[in-house]
C-alpha cells in the first residue's frame, strides 16, 4: 500500500442561487489577490524612500494584513467563507515566491514575471477550501462545500464515495472553478493505493506521441486523433472569425464569446478522454512504455507546430502514463532527450545527420530499411528499453521514471494551484521534464492550517 495524492473531479449542477454563490466566492479569491498585490507595490514603493518599510511577501504576511484591512475595504467580506480570501491570497504568495526565485535562479526554467492583476473575465475562476464542512454525501450525487452548502453533481461521486466509506481517503482540500459555463469541484484526496510490483506483462512497447496521429506504436498499432476532435476544430475556425466582425462590448460578442468557450471546453474533453483511453491501454497491456523526452516549453515556440501540438496534449499523455504505469505495476522509461529516436534506423541503428519535419517515411543510408518516419521512431523507442533492461535501469539514457524509487507521495493529478502542501516548493510548469510532476514533497500540514 502507498498513499498517493489524488485529484477527483466532478461537474456541479447548482442551482441559480449557488451558482451566484460559486461566482461570488471566485471573485472574492480575485479581489483578495488584487488586494494583496496592490499592498505589496505600494510597500515596494515605499521601501525605496524608507528601507525599514516591511512588505509582505508570505501567505501569513499577508493574511494578516489582510485581517486588520478587511472591515474597511471589503466590509461585505462575512458573505463569503473566509477561506476564499487564503485562496487568493496564497495563489498571490506563490506567485510573489516564484518570481524571486525565479530572479535568484533557484527556479528554473523560463523567468517568471511579476504577478499581475487578475481581470474579471479573464482570470481563471477558481478558489480553494482546506478547512470548513468538505463532504462527499452519501446518496453519492451531493457534495457540501463551506458557506455555498449541499450542491447537485452532475455525475456520480461513487469512486471516492467508497474510497471515503472504506476510509482509504482523505480529502484534504477542495477547489471550485469555472470552465467555460460549467462549474466543477475537484477534491484533493490522499488516498491509499495498493501498487503492484508488476502487472505480469513483459512486453516493451515504444510511443511516438506527434501530430499527425494520436499516437503512433512500436508493434505498428496507429492511433488517429479523434475525429471529433478535428470536427470541433474546424468550428472553432468558424466561430473565431464570427468574434472578429463583432461589435466590441456588444451582446452578440458575448453569446459568441460564450459558445467558443464551450467549444473548446468540449475539444479539450474529447482530448482528454482518448487520452486516457490510450494511456490506460498502454499501461495494462504493456510491461514497459517507453516514450520520448520532448521539451516542450521550446517546441511549442515554434509557431507552425505550436497548436497542433499543444493540441494532442504530449505533456498530458506523459503525465498520465506516469502516474498509470505506477498503478498499474509497468514501468515508463523516457528517452534521454538526446536519443536519436527519429534519425536512426530501426534496422541497423545507422543514424541520419539530419531529418526535416517534412520527412515522412525514415530511408536508411545505411542498409536500405525504409519505414514510416514515426513507426521508425517508435521502435527505436521500444529497443531503447531492452539496452536499459541489460545495464540497468539508471543508465543515461533513460531516466526510470520508475516507480520503484518513491511510490510514498507520488501525484496522480493535475494540480490545482495551491493544492499542494509544503509551501517550501512551487507548483510545476508543463515546460519542466517528468521528474518534477512526478515527485511530490513529503506530506506535511498545510500552510493555511
Ligand atoms: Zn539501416
């Protein structure tokens, strides 16, 4: 058994008045985040002419401004449970530390920016609660949440219905949050989790995640992207340039503006469900994955393929077959980013010195082996891990995104912002490799509690 930190999710069906009670504690985190920031320009301000000017900077910093403050700028604020403004306010610490750090060089990865204003409309609607009356009901199709009360979901709650009966969970925290026009709860849940050792497979299969299919696999199995998918897409296009020729601030904007969000709401579901599908498979049918290292954060600046691969969601499928071979007893192991998996041949292990994009089928100078570009790939993969398998699995070319290193504390979500625990560590950037989604600190107490 391990515990593991789990994210479950649910759609809400609230009723008008809890609807506005969502919306109100959403922007009620916002409010206390603009609030904060502000305080700490001004400090800053300040401190120039005064050093002895103390800015707050940490999440009880500015918790206790904040106290002393709200009565006079926010005397509405008992309509809301106090946790939204923690919410808000420890969203504002974390940014304030990722930006020093990130100046310092202990971050690493691209700069981060200042934090800036959150826009009503166009911040993400969301807020946290860690403390209060969390609960999954058990008709298993309520939920109750701090001051916003008994809300109605959409789909069943049985899978942590049980686990919570059977008291292999814990929740330890609960964000709302808005996509598109739909509300959604997401429990953070430590949860305990038998990890098998194995899953009895010994097969080796080697994924070669692109763009033009889903998925392309070593023993030849082709994944498309959905169909659906493209057909969402191609209404997108329609829709965005129905929102050019709209008047600005006009009502017909807005409905259009609404309908987009939706649109991609749905997108982004087909996505992630096939993803899902796929990875499961993989993990179930496969002793060992073995997927390339791509950096992401430097491909996705490069325009042409930009969408396209943001689109198929290779951080998402990394994520998800890393905390699935886990479950499931495979192992994963990632492709230094070095290896050659495109340039070299399959066959002979002849590698090209250089291989555009354009480039369809892989031709070997070497032997004359000619295959498909990404079935080539995906085989070289797949042979990838039997060299691991005969020198060992801490070799530099594959780093063992191995469970067997630290199944205690491991993520199996998405993390909400501010849903993890040692405030000491940052939240991960899709740009970092799969090491930073896979370990999670040490549990601790939380910092609001
Ligand atoms: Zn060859």
């Amino acid at each position: 058994m391990a515990v593991m930190i789990q994210a479950y999710r649910f759609a809400l069906d609230p009723t008008r008045r809890q609807q506005r009670a969502l919306a109100s504690h959403c922007g009620a985190a916002r409010s206390a985040y603009n609030w904060g920031l502000e305080l700490v320009k001004t400090r800053l301000d300040e401190r120039q002419a005064d050093p002895t000017v103390i800015v707050p900077w940490s999440l009880p910093e500015l918790r206790r401004e904040w106290n002393h403050a709200k009565q006079q700028i926010a005397p509405w604020w008992p309509e809301n449970s106090k946790e939204t403004y923690a919410s808000g306010l420890d969203g504002l610490a974390r940014a304030l530390k990722n930006w020093s750090d990130s100046k310092s060089g202990r971050r690493k990865g691209r700069p981060i920016n200042f934090p800036r204003f959150k826009k009503k409309g166009r911040a993400r609607d969301a807020c946290r609660f860690t403390t209060g009356a969390i609960k999954v009901l058990g008709d298993r199709k309520h939920i109750q949440l701090p001051r916003i009360g008994v809300v109605k979901t959409h789909e069943s709650t049985r899978k942590l219905a049980r686990r919570l009966e059977h008291g292999t969970a814990r929740i330890l925290a609960a964000t709302i949050s808005r996509t598109a026009d739909r509300w959604f709860v997401s429990f953070t849940v430590e949860a305990e989790r038998h990890v098998p050792a194995s899953n009895g497979k010994r097969t080796v299969v080697g994924v070669d995640a692109g763009i033009r299919h889903l998925a392309v696999l070593s023993n030849g199995v082709v994944i498309a992207n959905p169909r659906s998918l493209e057909h969402q897409l191609r209404t997108l296009r329609r829709l965005n340039r129905k929102l050019a020729r709209c008047q600005p601030g006009s009502k017909r904007r807005n409905q259009t503006r609404r309908k987009l969000a939706r649109i991609h709401a749905r997108a982004a579901n087909i996505r992630n469900d096939v993803l899902h599908k796929l990875t499961a498979a993989l993990v179930t049918e496969h002793g060992t994955v073995v997927v390339e290292h791509l950096n992401l954060a430097w491909l996705v600046r490069n325009r042409h393929v930009a969408r396209a691969l943001t689109d198929v969601g290779l951080a998402e499928l990394r994520r998800q077959l890393t905390y699935k071979t886990t479950w499931y007893g495979s192992r994963l192991v990632v492709a230094d980013r070095f290896y050659p998996s495109s340039k070299m041949c399959s066959a002979c292990g002849w590698v090209k010195a250089k291989l555009t994009l354009a480039e369809r089928t892989f031709a070997c100078e070497g032997c004359g082996h000619r295959s498909d570009r990404d079935l080539n790939a995906a085989r070289n993969l797949a042979r990838l891990a039997q060299h691991v398998a005969q020198s060992g699995w801490e070799t530099r070319n594959a780093r063992g995104a191995d469970r067997k290193t630290q199944p205690a504390g491991q993520v199996a979500m998405k993390r909400e912002a501010g849903t993890e625990r040692r405030s000491g560590r940052t939240g991960t950037a899709a740009s970092q490799d799969v090491a930073a989604w896979t370990v999670e600190p040490p549990l601790g107490r939380s910092p609001l509690r």
